[in-house]
C-alpha cells in the first residue's frame, strides 16, 4: 500500500512536470491561429464592432473638424518601407481613408496608396470583400463593412501570413492614426465635458489591440513576429493615460498621447530617399 502511494505522488509529480513544461513552451502555431479565432471572434462580435466603428461619425458632434495636416503625405512613402512597416501603415492609410470620406473630401489618392501597399505585401483584398474591387467612398455602411471586412481577415488569417500581419499591424496602425487624429483635434478645438466621453468611449478599440497581441501571443514565434516595435507597450501606455484620468483629461494628458503616437509614426510616414 505504501509503495502504491508512493508511485500515485511520483506519477503526480511528473504530471505537473510535463503539464509545466508543455505550459513554458506554449501552444504551437496552428493550435494558437485556431485559439486566436475562436477567441477574438467573440471579442469583436459585430454588431459591437459596428456600433465601435461608427463612433467615429460623431467626431463633428463633440467639435472635431477637418484638418488636411493631419493627413500624411502619401508621395514617395511606401517603396522603402519593410513589410512590418507597410502592415501598419495601411492601418494609418485606412484611418486617414475614413477621416477624409467623413468630412466629404476625395479620398483617390489614399486608396492608391492603400491598393498600393496591398500588392507589395500580398493582401487578397478583393477576396476579404466578398469579391468587390472597389472601394465605396461613401461613409454610409462603412462602419459594418469595415466590421465584415475584420471578420474576414480573422477567418483567412487562420491560414495566410499576409493576412495575419496585415490584420495585426493594420489594426495596430489605425489605432494609433486614430488617437494621434483625436488628439491633435481635441487640443485644437478645446477639452470639452463631450470631447472627454468621446474619447473615453474608444477605449474598447484600444483593448481590442491588446487583445489581439495576446491572443496570439501563447505562441512564442507568433509574438515574435506580431510584437514588433513593442506594440503591446505602446498601446498599453495609451490606455494607461486615458484610464488614469478618465473624466478630467488636461492638454498636457493629449500631448502625452501625441508624443507615444509620434515616435510609431513619423519613420512610417517618412518620405523615402
């Protein structure tokens, strides 16, 4: 009996060993692709994301306006810029996309560039639309287009690179264009009590960057590849200064919030030699 006991502790132990060791070594690619899809497809239901996307159509209700500035210069952009790079740049060139359809003004020269990046990275773009090779530049439907368009790249990222990195970086990108566009805005037109819950209410679109980074994480070789340039520190040092001062931004809260944005985005917008 004693010696039954004794091999039941010691099969006990070298269960938690191997449980231990397998938990170090994280899933494998495939397991966490599929975890990862499963995981964030309840995350961005859509009919969440389309109410988060369309957020953005108030920006002219808490006083936010046009600025042509703000906009990076797309002339001589892309053709020095790695892969890594032109992931997230076509999350900025998405967001500037939709800053300028929202105002009304000709969106031409970002499509080109955004079609541009799309060959040089390899993005199936016409399949993720359901086959379309247009892109609408009416902001009516957007915010559920933009949710159906995500939910594609998620299912196809399961199995395509390009994709996965596109997904990942875009949506790390455009969630920087983001937040240095509402910043920039904000201190222009003032710190109103509106301008404050405005911002507050796009937070979710910050944790859904975090957690994609996670979800893919448990994967070491997929972290390394999706955490380039400390994404995930960057946008936790965003969510940081918004949470901290949740209902009482100050001036000096925004130029925090420019001044993280900056050092992602001024070497991708950067003209090439």
């Amino acid at each position: 009996m004693k010696k039954l006991h004794i091999m039941l502790v010691v099969l006990c132990i070298f269960s938690l060993f191997l449980a231990s060791v397998a938990f170090a070594g994280g899933m494998s690619r495939e397991e966490t692709l599929d975890a990862a899809y499963e995981h964030l497809v309840k995350v961005m239901e859509p009919e969440k994301l389309n109410e988060l996307f369309s957020l953005f159509d108030t920006m002219k209700d808490v006083g936010l306006s046009w600025n042509e500035d703000l906009l990076i210069d797309f002339q001589n952009v892309v053709a020095c810029k790695t892969k890594e790079q032109l992931h997230v740049l076509w999350g900025i060139g998405g967001m500037n996309y939709a800053y300028s359809v929202l105002f009304e003004k000709s969106p031409e020269g970002i499509v080109e560039f955004v079609m541009d990046i799309n060959e040089r990275i390899g993005l199936p773009s016409p399949e993720l639309r359901g086959g379309s090779t247009t892109i609408s530049k009416s902001r009516e439907g957007q915010p559920k287009r933009s949710a159906d368009f995500l939910h594609a790249m998620l299912n196809r990222a399961k199995t395509d690179d390009a994709v996965l990195n596109t997904l990942v970086g875009g949506f790390y990108g455009s969630t920087i264009e983001l937040f240095h566009l509402f910043s920039s805005l904000g201190l222009a037109a003032g710190i109103t009590d509106e301008y404050i819950a405005f911002l507050n209410k796009h937070l979710p679109r910050l944790a859904i960057a975090q957690e994609m980074l996670d979800a893919y994480s448990k994967s070491a070789e997929l972290a390394n590849l999706l955490d380039t340039e400390n994404r995930r520190a960057v946008v936790d040092s965003i969510v940081g200064i918004i949470e901290r001062d949740m209902g009482k931004l100050t001036e000096n809260d925004l130029k925090e919030i420019l001044a993280i944005t900056k050092v992602v985005r001024d070497p991708l917008v950067a003209p090439c030699n």
